[in-house]
C-alpha cells in the first residue's frame, strides 16, 4: 500500500537532502564559517586552539568551498554564497553618496556587465558574507583571490540604519567591522547580483538571509527588494529547558541572556566552559536542561540574530533581534563573540544589540556572554534522528514494556508518493543510556508517538500510525508532525 503524506516536502540536491514535515515552515540556513582559524590570547599572541573555546577552535558554521571564488571575465561567483560580484571591487572608479550609488548601478543595469542586468547594490548582510575575519586585511585578501581593485576602505550597503534614517549601513573593508555611515558622504560601492530571494538554493552551501528591513528609503534599496532566505514564522521556539531555538539557524541560544556578569574575553570563554561542566553552579533563568556543548558565538552567529528594521523612537535603547522573540531580560548591551579582531588581536569582534553594530574592544574590557550551541533538542538520548539519505532512527521504542529499536526509511516517487518502510528493528538490551530521557512509544492501536526527531537542528514531535495490509511492507503515515 502506498501512503500519500501531505505536506512532506522533500528537496534532494548533490549536498543535502532537507526535509521539512510541512512546506510552510521555512528551511533552516546555514551559517558560514567566519574564517577565523587560529587563536590568540588577550595579548594578541599566537597560541594553540586546544580546549580554548576560541572562534578558531570551534570552527562553527559550513566549511568554506575548496574553491570560493570563480572568475568568469569580469565577474566572480562567490560557491560559498552564491552572489556574483563584479571582478572589479571599484568598478564605477570613484566614491559616491547612497543615492548616487543606487542610481550608478540602476544605469549599469542597461549596460548589461557581463550580460546580466539585474545588478544591485548588496545588503548589508551581502556584504559582509565576502569578509574573511581570519586575515588582517579582507581588502588585501580578496585581492588575491580574482578580484581587483578592491579597497581598504569603507564600502555602502542598501540597507538604511533604522534608529536613523540618514545613515546606511557600511562595512569596513580593511578591518570587517560593520558601523553606520551618512547617506550623504561619499564611499565605495560594490555591484551584486542573483543571491537568495525567499526560498534557500541548495546548491550553495551558506545562503544569505534576509536582513529583516521591509521599509523602503529609495529605489532599488534593501527595504524595496529584500533580498534573502525569509525568516520562518514563528522565528524563535522557546523550548521550554531554558533555551531558545533559532528557527532561520538551528541554533539555540541560552535564555537567559543575562545569567552572566560582564567579564573579560578570557573569563568569557572559561565561564562558557566551566557552564558544561557545572551547569548547576550558575543561576540561569529557567534552565533546567544539562548540554555540555554551549560556546561563545563567533561574530557572525551573533551577527543572524539581528534585525535591521527594529526601530523605537519611544525606546531609543530598544535591543534591534526580531519581534516576538523569547528572551525576557533582553538588554542593549554589547557582547563578546569568540573571534579575535585581526587587525589588533589584543582586542576581539563585539556586537552591539542596541544598533547591530560589529565593532571591536580590547579582550580586557569588560562586555556581556551569551552562550550557543548548535541543536535544539532537550537533552534527550531517546529522540529520533534523520539522515540526509531517508533514513530516520529510532533508538528506543517502549511497546507494553519491550524495548525496540527501529529505522524507517523514505522512498519518495516521481508522483509525489512517500513510502515510510520499516527496514530493520531489534531488542534494545542495554536500556541504562535511556533511563532519564522520554522514549518513543507504540500504542496497541500501533500508533507510533515520538516526542523527539532531530532535523537539521531542530527538534519536532510526530505520530506515526501503521497502515496495514501492504504485503510484506511494514508502513507508517504520519498524522501530525510539529515543531517541538
């Protein structure tokens, strides 16, 4: 018997296989590597990564391609991201204001560069997906791989700086810090085209998402075109443990952003570590969950976190992360990330939540910790996994007390038809890693209920009801499935 499951959406490319239990839910991204590769202590000096919690250690995030960058005449192809820039990082040959930078590429449109006319001025989160945070000098790197004349200098976003209009938002290119600009004052601009618009490309490893801003300032801007993977709605899940998964990432982030006093770089990593070691010794609101896994988040997944459009003029100081989002005691602070500033390593990547600014402080200085970890699950050894091939895993099933294991797996047809088949199962003989987690249970109704399947990072519930008659196909349908 074959089982039409609706609303399974199943999207197979070389890389991955995503699947998501309702087509309505967005598909989580995912976030790059920053680049970062060594670490340094607060002096600014080289030392092994070993056990540092460091940026360079971690190495969170979708590994880079073997080749980033492919020149084609005189345009270049990001593989990482799948924007295409102009070889040229200066291709008008001199500064303009924001408009005037709009207007510029409006008027190359019609020149068709390397016969394309849909280019664009790139958000700010386009922008800075081309920063490298391991080198010294992004400019001088980028120049040694294809591209040229790109500058050691300030170069202007669409995306306009919402807490005030008359500045945009820029970037740094000898230094990848991120800071507000006047409309008016002349920088450099860099032309974009195609990039992710809504739904993810699989075919690039790290797609860009949405910066959040919906207001448009002028034509062809970031709040006209909106360029990016949409944000999923809801955007946060509050999980219930103390922790808070990110939708668009997969990641969770620890509730409570205020369970740790202002610190030093240093103390800021060892705080972290000694949290998976003794969660229990720190007073973090509502956490009741015991991960070992947490890290200070590197700058570019405090960086996801930030909404361009959050604005207040009634609550100047108002942090800028999307509305609706779990986070109670959620302050304008500045926070540490795990990534040393290169230009200086004596000094570390910082990000502000009152604007969204990535600046840099001196590693002892003192600024805010907030831990993340990559999966949203509870904790629990019981839940379910999928594989990127159909697979999914159950590890224990409790069936009036016989303990079973079970894989199942996903056939899908060029009609839209899914198998869900058991292919294999046995006895559970050692239950001592399942004492302290909830298991999955099959009714006498042969309902199969599991309260955890983690996918892509996040962690959803489902009810599997056996159809019967088959021949000698073993077959579930699912009758609801939910994010958990």
């Amino acid at each position: 018997m074959r089982i039409r499951i609706r609303g399974l959406l199943i999207i197979v490319s070389l890389a991955a296989v995503i699947l998501l239990p309702f087509a309505g839910w967005a598909a989580v991204i995912e976030l790059p590597e920053t680049g970062q590769t060594k670490c340094y202590n607060s002096g600014g000096n080289l030392i092994s990564c070993s056990s540092t919690g460091q940026d360079g250690n971690v190495l969170a995030g979708v590994a880079w391609p073997g080749t980033r960058f492919t020149v084609s005449g005189d345009c270049i192809t990001d593989n990482l991201t799948g924007l295409i820039w102009t070889k040229s990082g200066n291709q008008p040959g001199r500064l303009m204001s924001w408009q005037e930078s709009i207007d510029y590429i409006t008027g190359i449109i019609n020149t068709g560069l390397c016969g394309y006319k849909d280019w664009r001025l790139p958000n700010i989160n386009e922008i800075e997906s081309i920063v490298n945070a391991g080198v010294t000098n992004p400019a001088e790197w980028l120049n040694k791989q294809g591209f040229i004349d790109v500058q050691s200098s300030a170069y202007c976003s669409s995306t306009t700086y919402s807490l005030d209009t008359i500045y945009a938002w820029c970037i740094d290119m000898w230094n990848g810090t991120v800071k507000a600009g006047l409309k008016t004052e002349i920088k450099y601009i860099w032309p974009v085209r195609v990039g992710q618009s809504g739904i993810p490309d699989a075919n690039y490893p790290a797609n860009i998402w949405k910066t959040g801003q919906t207001t448009s300032y002028y034509s062809s801007d970031d709040g006209k075109l909106q360029k990016g993977v949409t944000w999923p709605d809801p955007r946060f899940t509050d999980n219930g443990n103390g922790t808070v998964t990110d939708n668009l990432t997969g990641m969770a982030w620890l509730k409570d952003t205020n369970c740790f006093s202002s610190m030093t770089w240093q103390n800021a990593l060892t705080t972290v570590g000694n949290f998976n070691s003794n969660p229990r010794n720190f007073s973090c609101s509502g956490y009741n969950a015991s991960f070992n896994d947490w890290h200070l988040p590197n700058r570019k997944e405090l960086l996801s976190l930030i909404d361009r459009s959050s604005s207040n003029p009634a609550f100047p100081y108002y942090p800028v992360l999307p509305a609706y989002r779990p986070f109670p005691n959620l302050s304008s602070f500045i926070y540490w990330s795990s990534t040393s500033y290169m230009y200086n390593a004596e000094n570390a990547s910082v990000v502000s939540l009152l604007d969204g600014e990535i600046s840099f402080n001196s590693k002892v200085t003192y600024n805010y910790v907030w831990p993340v970890r990559y999966g949203a699950g509870s904790g629990n050894n019981c839940a379910a996994t999928v594989s990127v091939d159909y697979y999914l895993n159950v590890p224990v099933i409790n069936f009036n007390n016989v303990f079973l294991r079970a894989t199942f797996v996903y056939t899908p047809t060029s009609d839209g038809i899914v198998w869900f088949k058991l292919t294999g199962s046995g006895d559970v003989s050692d239950l001592s890693p399942y004492n302290n987690c909830q298991a999955s249970t099959l009714s006498v109704a042969y309902v199969l209920h599991i309260p955890e399947i983690v996918l892509n990072n996040i962690s959803y519930t489902a009810d599997l009801q056996y159809v019967p008659g088959s021949g000698n196909d073993i077959l579930f349908k699912v009758i609801s499935a939910a994010i958990k």
